[in-house]
C-alpha cells in the first residue's frame, strides 16, 4: 500500500461518513496542476464543454453495512426503489443525516433521487450555506441553471458572500460562455474563503493557460496572503519539494498548519503526509503529521500514512499503536485496511527478531484433545450426547509445509495450514467415528517461544517417536505434510501403526488454498471412512464457509498459546480481526454448535491475554448469544 495524498471526497471536513471509500493514491513527482479535483458537491471546477468527460459508470451494486457490521453489496435498482426511499424518509427532518445522506447518494451515481432531499435539506439546513448549495448542485446537474442562480443569489441577498456559493455561481457562469464574468466571480470566491479546493485549483489553472507556470505561481503567491489562507501554502510546498528544496517545503507545511483552524482538515495531513511520503521523507511526514493527527476526526485516511511510514522506519510499536487506536472506533470500513496493516507489523517483527541458533532452540509438542473448541471438562461436552468407549486414538501430527520460497514460514498460509488440518482431521475423527482424534504440533520452547514449521514431512520413526514421547497411548499416528510448492496444493497423509512403525495406508488431496473445502472436505470424508466412521455426534456440523472455519481453528489455538510462559506478547497479532471472524461465522450459522463453542472459547482465549480487545466485544457478543439461544430440541 502506497502513500495516499487527499481525502476521499465523501469525508466531511467535520463529520467523517460511515461509509466512506478508499482514497486514491499520489504518484510522487506530479505537478500540482494535475492533482487539480474535480467537480464534488457545493464546490465547482472549470467545466471544459468542448471535451466533456462522460460520467463514470457506476457499478452494478452498492456497498453498504448491515447492522452486525458486514459488507453487503446491494443492487443499485433495490436500493433505488427500496433503501433509499426509506433512508430519505427516516432522515427527513434531520438536516445533518439528510446532508450525509445526500453527498453519499451523489457520489453513488443518485441525483434525480436525491432532488426532493436537497430542496428539503435547503428548507432546514442550520448551516444555510450548505443547503443552498446542494440544492444548486443538482438543479445545475439536472441543467435547471436559471432555478440554481436564483438559490445561489438568493443566499448572497441574505448572507453576504460566501465561498462555495460563489463558486458554484462561476460554474454558472462558466457553463453559459461567460468566461470573464467566471472569472470575477470565483476570485471572490477566493477572497471570501481561500481554502475551496476547487476554486482554488481552478483559479490557478486559468492563469497558468494565460501565462503559464510563472502566472500560477504567482496567482499561489497572491493567495497565500489572504487572511486565513493555508492551502496554497500547501500546493507551493508541494512544488518546493518537487523542485528539490526541503527547507522551503518544510517551512511553507509548517506556515500551512499555523494558518490552518483546529483540528486540522484532514485533507491538509493528507495532501502533506501523501507528498512527503511520496518523496521518500519519512521523518519529515511522522514529525509534521503525527502532533496534529486526531484519530477520531482524521481516522485510517490519515493513519494510513502514518502506519506507512512507521512501519517504513522500522518503528512496529508506534505503527501498532496506531493500528490499535483506530480499531476501537469498529469502524467496519476500516476493517480489511487495518488486517492489511496488523499483517504487515508482524512480518516487520518477524523481520526484525534475532534468530536463534539451532543448538538453542529445544522443540516440544502441543497435543489438543479432539475439537479444539471442546476442551477437556467443557459443558459444551453435553451438547453432542456420550461418546462410546474403547475406540483406538488416532493423532495427526502437523506442522510441515514446503512451498518454492525459502522465508521463514510461521505467518503464511502454508504454515497456517500445517496447523489447521491436524485440528481439523483430529476434529472429524472425534466427532463422526468411534476413535478418539487427538492432534500435535512442533512448538518451540525457550527464549523464541512459538510455533515451529519443518520444510519436511515427518518421517514414520520420528512420528512414532514424538507420540511416545508424549505419552498419549496412541495406536496410530497420522503425518499430516503441506505440499505449497505449486497451486492447487496438496495435502499428504500417512498412517502409521504405533506398536510397530509400520506404514499401513496413505492418502492425499489437491486443493486451491483460496478454497481448501475443494479437496480437504473429501480428504477428511476417506479418513472417517477408513476408520469406520458412522453418523457425525448429535447437533455436529462443520460451518458452511469452511475456509474461513479452518483459519479460526488455527487463530484459537494461537490465542490459547499466548498465554503460555515465555510467549511474546507479540505472538498473537489481529486479535480484533480474529472476535469479528468468529462474530460474523457465528451470525452467518448460528444453529451451529461447532461455530457457537469456537466463539465463545476464542473470545474467552483473547480475553485472557488482551482483556481491553475482549471488554470491547463483550456487549455484542452477549448480546449475540441471547438474541441466538440454542435450540431446546
């Protein structure tokens, strides 16, 4: 992920949008002219009538969140004649959510919808500024320009001049043929409020067609003098920067957040984090942005930056902070660029740690007793009815994977895997066949206490000897082996009878690592056959989204080992991304007994180790629980 330079428009300077997109990225070593934006809501840009761009297509769908924070992509056409009226309808009387409402609803491609909404909003905007000139924005988008100007100028009789009007009155202007008149009227604009970024970005590029860079530059000039100016302070850092001289671009940001109100506009930390970033000065962008980043007024926008550059520095702790701020807002928008972020502090931990030499790392064995879910003396015990005894125990030993790369491979989804299926199969075993499943994974002990992945599948003796070892009473071992080196994947088993060492079957299965259940759930089928297996325990399922199921497998196991002595605290990594996993598995299927024990057991794991994470989930997770009781019958 890049640096990013400016605010995606559907961010309020004030009140940041609950669905806000991603933001665009800046290419280091554009001109300022080409950042110019282009026509949003309330403010104008110079139309260019003789190549007029079309419209983008808009997607098919729209992107919304349901009230458990989940995506949902909703057809435009249902949410045009079924959302939308009744989000209109709900914030009718509300000026603040009918605006939101109405700048979210342009962006989207929604303007004739919106035309009764904005002359509403015009009629009981407390801000009148703001309605006047979202009703004009759609009446100029519907060609009704006479019926704008008479808004517009209607504000101005009341008001006195006021930016944004002024500047919608100029595309006014503009669009008729009426350059000069354009032109006066935006450089009132101007002098009534210098920070319109469109204004300004088209004021200076008028100038630079007559007299080119010389002619912009001093148009820059000119407005930076103007009381309570700051963002041309900011474009001319920008070109300063461009131009190689630093101690100017430094001096013109930090005139820029002087001059600028508080908190700082977003889009100022934005453009300047996204410049300085771009070119490479990192300590320059931590240093300017960090005393005036706000989290809940500027959000991942601005931490995106931030978070790079820490990260680029080398600084795990600072940019974990960050990432761990932002995620106590739950903002689920914020959700996959957050997980993109916990991801990378942890391969710049793993980077960064010292390793060990062989002769100092001592390697045990973690044994789980059948579902990893279902510990040993959990009532949940009673929810599946008794298990028969004297049935022969099976345990799958994992914990390798080879793929084509030769990096360390803890944190990447071979690695995952060669925990994953031995929980799995250990599970399946347990659960639908007379055997006991038990599974048992390579753990490293000591100073670099953590889970450790072989390049190389257990060979029969050393299986045989890790069982014993532990004591279990197993009658046979399962080598469970990762094959990553070439998609589809594969997985490899060999059974091995105790007593004698003896290979007695083997078995394996292709998959695509984005869909495991596409050759795992067929693998694990031929395993409880192989043993016999008869109908699975009573209320016993495996969750529909199996991949997904897989990951949180492995995620509790981890959870459970971080409370373990000599662990690291950094060993556990996307604790909030590991609760909205399960909450969301859970919600999908919540008949399911396997998904409502793994819920409740992860969170219970994380609430050992990261108590504040778990105390914000708590509320909605009892919440979810009563609402979702378990069937009686």
């Amino acid at each position: 992920m890049g640096f990013v330079d400016r605010m995606n428009k559907k961010e309020d300077e004030k009140t940041e949008q609950e669905n806000a997109l991603p933001i665009g990225e800046h290419e280091a070593g554009e001109s300022f002219e080409s950042m110019i934006p282009p026509v949003m809501v309330g403010q104008s840009a110079e139309p260019a009538p003789e190549h007029e761009a079309q419209a983008p297509a808009q997607p098919d769908v729209v992107r919304a969140f349901d009230q458990d924070g989940r995506e949902v992509l909703v057809p435009r056409a249902e949410w045009r004649e079924q959302v939308l009226p009744n989000l209109v309808q709900s914030a009718w009387e509300n000026p603040e959510q009918l605006y939101l409402l109405i700048v979210n609803s342009l962006n989207e491609g929604f303007t004739s919808e919106m035309a009764a909404a904005a002359q509403q909003l015009y009629a009981i905007d407390t801000i009148p500024a703001r309605g006047a000139c979202m009703w004009a924005v759609i009446l100029i988008q519907e060609g009704r320009l006479d019926e704008a100007e008479e808004i517009l100028n209607g504000y101005l009789a009341k008001h006195g001049d006021e930016g944004s009007v002024l500047t919608n009155l100029a595309q006014i202007a503009a669009m008729r043929g009426n350059q000069e008149q354009a032109e006066t009227t935006l450089w009132r604009a101007i002098q009534a409020e210098p920070n319109i970024d469109n204004a300004l970005g088209w004021y200076v590029s008028l100038q630079q067609q007559k007299g080119g860079e010389a002619a912009a530059n001093a148009a820059l000039q000119t407005i930076a003098t103007l009381p309570g100016s700051w963002r041309a302070q900011l474009w001319q850092a920008r070109a300063a920067m461009l131009a190689q001289d630093m101690p100017t671009a430094v001096s013109l940001y930090q005139e820029s957040l002087e001059r600028a109100p508080r908190p700082v506009p977003g889009d100022l930390l934005m453009q300047m984090s996204g410049d300085l970033g771009g070119n490479g000065r990192l300590i320059e962008l931590i240093g300017l942005t960090s005393p005036h980043f706000d989290p809940e007024v500027h959000g991942l926008p601005v931490g995106n930056n931030l978070i790079k550059a820490n990260l680029d520095q080398g600084n795990a702790d600072a940019a974990e902070q960050l990432v761990k701020t932002l995620a106590q807002f739950g903002r689920p928008d914020w959700k996959s660029g957050l997980e993109f972020w916990e991801q990378e502090i942890a391969k710049l931990r793993g980077a960064q740690g010292t390793a060990a030499a062989p002769d100092q790392i001592q390697v045990g064995m973690l044994r789980m007793e059948g579902p990893v879910w279902l510990p040993a003396g959990s009532p949940g015990r009673g929810l599946f009815g008794p298990k028969a005894a004297g049935g022969p125990t099976v345990t799958f030993i994992g914990g390798t994977a080879e793929t084509s790369s030769q990096e360390a491979q803890v944190l990447d989804g071979p690695g995952r895997m060669s925990r994953a299926l031995p929980l799995f199969l250990a599970e399946q075993v347990e659960m639908r066949t007379a055997a006991n499943g038990r599974s048992m994974l390579p753990w490293a002990m000591g100073q670099q206490s953590g889970f450790v992945v072989g390049a190389a599948a257990w060979t029969p003796e050393m299986a045989v000897q890790g069982v014993a070892a532990d004591g279990s009473g197993s009658q046979y071992v399962v080598t469970v082996h990762i094959d990553a080196a070439v998609e589809p994947w594969t997985a490899e088993l060999v059974f091995i009878r105790t007593s004698d060492g003896v290979t007695i079957g083997e078995l394996d299965a292709e998959f695509p690592s984005a869909s495991p259940e596409d050759g795992l759930l067929g693998l694990a089928n031929e395993v409880v056959e192989l043993l016999g297996g008869d109908e699975p325990a009573r209320g016993y399922s495996v969750p529909h989204s199996f991949s997904g199921y897989l990951s949180r497998l492995e995620q509790l196991l981890a959870a459970r080992c971080t409370a373990m002595e000599g662990v690291p605290p950094s060993f556990l990594q996307g604790e909030r991304e590991i609760l909205e996993g399960n909450l969301y598995q859970y919600i999908e299927e919540p008949e399911n007994l396997a998904s409502r024990l793994l819920l409740v057991e992860t969170f219970g794991a994380i609430e050992r180790v990261r108590p504040a994470v778990a105390a914000e989930y708590r509320e909605r997770l009892e919440k979810l629980l009563t609402e979702r009781p378990l069937a009686t019958s």
